[in-house]
C-alpha cells in the first residue's frame, strides 16, 4: 500500500505520470504474452553467429541492449552522417566497422540520444542501448561502456547473454533515405543534446 499512498497524495501530476506508467507497462505486459517480439527487417540472425573483429584499418563499435524490457521496441541507430548503422532489439547486440576518428552515434525511439566518439583503428567499443519509461513508449538512452563505467564488468556476460544480428546496412540506409527531412532533424537533435548534458552525463556519453 506504501506506492499506491504515494501516488494517491502527490497530487493530480503524479496521479497522471503514474497511470501512464502503469499503462505503459500493462501494454509492453500484453503485447508481449501475446508473443509480439520485437523484429527489424534489416537485421538477421545468422545461422552460425561468428563475433566480428575489427579490422586493421577500421574501428569495430557493437551496439548492445541486455534488457529484454520493452519487447516490441525497435531502436534505429544511426550516425552523424545520416548512415544507417542497425536497428537494436531487446536482448540482442550487433556490430559496425566504423572508420577511424571523430564520430557522433544516434538512437532514434521516442526520444533522441547520442554519444560522441575518437575512434582507433583496430579496437573494439562497446555502447549500450538502453530503454527507460517514457510517456507512453520507452525512451532509450545511449551509453558509452568504457573501463569507468559502472557496467563495463557486465560487457562479457551481456554478449554471452544476447543474440547476435547482422545489419542489413543497404535496406537499412534505403529507409533513412525514406525518411530524408526527419533523419536530418535527428541528427541535428542529436548534436544538440550533447551540449544540454553536465560533465558527468557528458562522460557517460564520450568514448
């Protein structure tokens, strides 16, 4: 009764932030006993997953989300330069060869999320994709996973633990071309957010 107390005495604001909430998650609940998994038409599961390496002239980025919460959402994920990267799904990881240098990476959900990057050829960097509440839809936030992150321990068993997909990237950058004017406003978005950050989200957003 404590929670039910809480949200009952907050006042009207929090009454409503709780009710959608809780529709939220009876939605996410429902859809999912209904067995609607997520899927992308630009992501395959191979019939023998091989973990990629990068190669000695690019940089190999893997784009993981460990949580199966929020089933039915697909996060697109794409770069500064409006290349289609992948499509992340709940309990799955997929990689990228990226060249080396500067990049900035973008989730397209409900919100916008970036991390900003300085790439060396021939290493492996790990971002997590992960979902948190929003409105009526989760929204997902990026997070460089680097030996200072509180989860970079969790890296090994997150791979081990999620499914492996291969991005059809020429599909996959044929629906970003679609859908010209609001990958363009993503990106500038994308740009923007990292400027509203303080130094400790900054962090969390920079490899």
């Amino acid at each position: 009764m404590g929670h039910l107390a809480e949200i009952t005495t907050a006042g009207p604001r929090t009454a409503r932030r709780a009710s959608r909430w809780l529709l939220a998650l009876c939605l996410a609940a429902a859809m999912t006993s209904l067995g609607c998994a997520a899927t992308s038409d630009y992501m395959q599961r191979p019939a023998t997953p091989v973990a990629p390496k990068p190669r000695p002239d690019s940089a190999l980025v893997v784009f993981i989300q460990p949580s199966s919460w929020a089933g039915t959402v697909v996060t697109t994920i794409l770069d500064g330069n409006g290349r289609f990267l992948g499509d992340s799904i709940p309990g799955s990881n997929f990689a990228v060869q990226v060249p080396p240098g500067k990049h900035l990476f973008i989730s397209w959900a409900e919100n916008t999320a970036a991390v900003q990057a300085l790439l060396a050829p021939g290493r492996t960097y790990y971002i997590e994709v992960s979902p948190r509440m929003g409105v009526l839809t989760p929204r997902v936030q990026l997070i460089a996973l680097t030996p200072r992150s509180e989860s970079w321990g969790k890296v090994s068993d997150w791979l081990r633990e999620t499914e492996f997909y291969v991005v059809d990237e020429a599909r996959g950058q044929g629906y970003l071309q679609g859908r010209a004017e609001d990958t363009r406003e993503r990106i500038r978005r994308g740009n923007e957010i990292l400027t509203e950050n303080d130094h400790e989200e900054l962090a969390e957003r920079t490899l």
